[in-house]
C-alpha cells in the first residue's frame, strides 16, 4: 500500500481537506485524495485497490526516500516550528505527540544567527527570520515540512536532513531548507513581523509571498515564496516599527509597533495596514500591543503591556480587555476563543465576541511569550526562561511540557494557524 501523509493545520472541519499535503504532491501526483466529514475527521481514500488487511508494516508505509519518514506517528503530519533564538537553531515538534522531530541551524551564522518569527503556509512549509545575527546581514530561511519535499542536492539518493535535536547539520548542508535570502546592505535589520499571504496552492505549496517588516530600517519586503527572491519593498509609517505581523485574507498586512512594548505608550499602540497590492500603508491607534492575529471576521487582535484589544477596521470599533501583567503572544483559535502568553507564566484565555475574560492560569517558568493552536485544537505556549513549549488542553486545561533548545522565542504564526482563519481553501 502506498504511504499518505497530511498536514493539517486547521481546526474547523470545514476546511480540513484543503490542509492537506499529500505525498508526492509537488510532482504533480494526484493518486490519494482527503476529504474531511462533518465530524471533523477525516476520510482517507485510496485509488490503488488496497485494503486495510494489505498495508503492510510501518517500514514499509516510511517516506518515498528509503527509512525515512516525518516525524509524526501515523498519516497526520502537524508541526510547531519554534525558534531558539539562544542557540541559532529551529526547532519542528510533532503536535501529536509533542517530540521534537528535526532541529536546523537558520542562518550562516549559525549558533549566532538569532532567529524568531517563524510563519508557516497553507501547504506546511514554513519560513523563519533571523533577526540581529551576530554579523553580517539578517535573513529569511525556508524549510520543507515533508521529507519528499525536500531536495537531494548532492544526489546521493537520500535526504540528509536532521532527525532530533542532537541532529543538527551544518548549515547549508541540510537539504530540507530550501532557501535562505539574506535582506539588503551588509547589517542587521531586524527583520520581525513575518508572515505568509495564504496564495500559495494547498495542494502542492507552490506560490505564495513571504512578507517581513524590519524594525530598524521601517522597510516592508515582498519575497517571493518559491525562491526566496526579493520582488517588492516599501514601508511602514514612521510611528510603525514593525515589530509583530499578521495578514487579514483581504490582501492586508498588518504591523504592530515596537513602540508598544514601552510603559509611557499604554493606551496609545499604532499598528499599520500595509496593502499587498499597492505597498500603501495606514496607521491606526488601539490600546495594547506586542503579539498580533486576525480572526476569521478581520478583526485585529493585540496583546501588550497591561492588556488586550480588538479592532474592526470595517468599523472602527475597539474592544479591549485590561489585564495585569505585560502581554506577549495572542492566537484566534477558530472555537470562539483567543489566547494569550503572559510574560508571567500564566495564559488568559479571552471570548472572541464579548472579549471577556474566560480564565486566567499559570502555565510554566516565567517570560512566557508566544502561543499558538495547532489543528486538533491544542494550545501551545513558548517559554523563553523555561527553554520549553507547552501544550494545554483547553477543555481540562491539563497541560504537556516539551523541552526544546536555548531560549525559545517565537511568538508568530508557528503552526500555520493563524494564515488558516482567514484563508478559505476550496
């Protein structure tokens, strides 16, 4: 029988079937097919007349490149790709189970490559920015999240890549990072806001645009997402430093600020809407901000410092929900609620329509800083004090440890999430 992986990175069953990568999709294969039923599972078909009884072992269901397979147990394929920015590295977990299935170095720079936001596509592969790398300039690094999407660049007939975190190849040797394009002039810019634009096909992850906002240098890039090439630049207003960032699925970009994260500023946090199209940027104030997403109505969510807010952009309107404690990451988890990191240690997790507070609960170590939900509908945090990840149920909020490397900080899109609450894949 032959193997099927998916990725899936949603959690409405209504647009399972569009988050699934199939093996051996970028070649033009269409031989398996997913569908997803009412109830949110999904359906598995196959056209080569196997039966359950014939499946044969799991070595023989490995990945298309001999042993080697993907990292999660079964035929769902669901990463967190989460950044230790102590060490230079990627770390890309199994959602199922919580094991880290890969670690990669980001940059030339290596261990000194500081890498942080991470966004991953409607397909599943995902793109991490380096942002004040030790010398030389910043970066952006994309990675394949199967292993019969990456490369044989040294045509050895196998995929040398990593499979563990005490796994870790030298940089450029690992053939499932499939660019790497380093930002302009010979500096650092502090490349931050990251995301992907959700035009690329889900089914075979080709297409799509990469956009970064550089803190230093105010500058906006359009990268394209096939080769990594540059196509487009422009910038945020002057009272934007792009520090955070988001797309709405209406062809906006959206930037929280680094001024933000200053105490004197509570109450008075700019974000920008860049257009994709035109490059044209506008401000707008709302009360907190830091981490940034966009639910599937558009609306704009923040969290900072002593807070979180909503704003409507078709309207203008601002909620906002005062809380103790300075805010970091914020994810809209498609279920009605939204989640936020608190540097504390705790997560709060918030009402989507009243914006009310629903709980409030510590979690782990403190300097809390990215959360996340992955496709089954778990929320993940980021500690950067705790060198962990943690995965909290939020029906019992039981709660997982998983260790990762030196000073974890992302607190983006790391599952590919937020792209999938404002992309309707057809």
């Amino acid at each position: 029988m032959k193997s099927l992986h998916l990725i899936i990175l949603a959690v409405p069953a209504v647009i399972l079937s569009g988050c699934a990568a199939t093996k051996g999709s970028r070649s033009g294969g269409d031989d398996e097919a997913a569908d997803s039923s009412a109830d949110g599972k999904v359906d598995i078909e196959e056209d080569d007349g196997s039966t359950d009884e014939d499946s044969g072992s799991e070595e023989e269901d490995a990945g298309n490149n001999g042993d080697q397979d993907n990292g999660c147990p079964g035929e769902v394929q669901s990463f967190i790709w989460i950044s230790n920015s102590g060490e230079g590295t990627l770390s890309k977990v199994c959602t199922l189970n919580g094991e880290e299935v890969a670690r990669y170095y980001t940059s030339e720079q290596e261990s000194q490559g500081d890498p942080s936001r991470t966004s991953v596509n409607i397909y599943g592969d995902m793109v991490v920015t380096n942002r004040n790398p030790g010398y030389g300039p910043s970066s952006v690094t994309k990675f394949a999240a199967l292993i019969e999407d990456c490369e044989d660049r040294n045509d050895n007939g196998k995929i040398d890549t990593s499979f563990g975190p005490s796994d870790v190849l030298p940089f450029g040797e690992d053939e499932c990072m499939l660019w790497n394009t380093k930002l302009p002039g010979n500096a650092a810019l502090g490349p931050r806001a990251t995301a992907w634009d959700g035009e690329e096909d889900p089914e075979t992850g080709e297409g799509g645009h990469v956009w970064i906002g550089c803190l230093n240098t105010f500058s906006v890039y359009k990268l394209d997402g096939n080769t990594g090439e540059i196509l487009d630049t422009g910038y945020s207003p002057p009272s934007v430093m792009p520090y955070g960032g988001a797309v709405d699925g209406l062809g906006g970009f959206w930037i929280v600020g680094g001024f933000c994260t200053i105490a004197s500023m509570v109450g008075s946090c700019t974000i920008a809407r860049v257009d994709m199209d035109t490059m044209h940027s506008s401000a707008h104030v709302v009360p907190y901000g830091y981490g940034i997403s966009v639910d599937a109505k558009g609306r704009i969510w923040t969290n900072g410092l002593s807070g979180i807010s909503r704003f409507d952009p078709s309207d203008g309107e601002i909620k906002k929900l005062p809380l103790i404690g300075f805010g970091r990451g914020i994810a809209v988890d498609g279920n009605g609620m939204v989640w936020g990191a608190m540097t504390s240690g705790d997560l709060v997790q918030v009402d989507e329509e009243t914006v009310e507070l629903v709980n409030r609960f510590p979690v782990g170590v403190a300097d809390m800083v990215g959360v996340a939900v992955d496709y089954e509908g778990f929320v993940w945090t980021v500690s950067q004090g705790g060198n962990a990840a943690y995965k909290v149920d939020p029906a019992t909020y039981d709660i997982t440890e998983v260790p990762i490397g030196m000073g974890p900080y992302t607190y983006s899109d790391m599952t590919g999430m937020q792209l999938r609450n404002v992309i309707v894949v057809e």
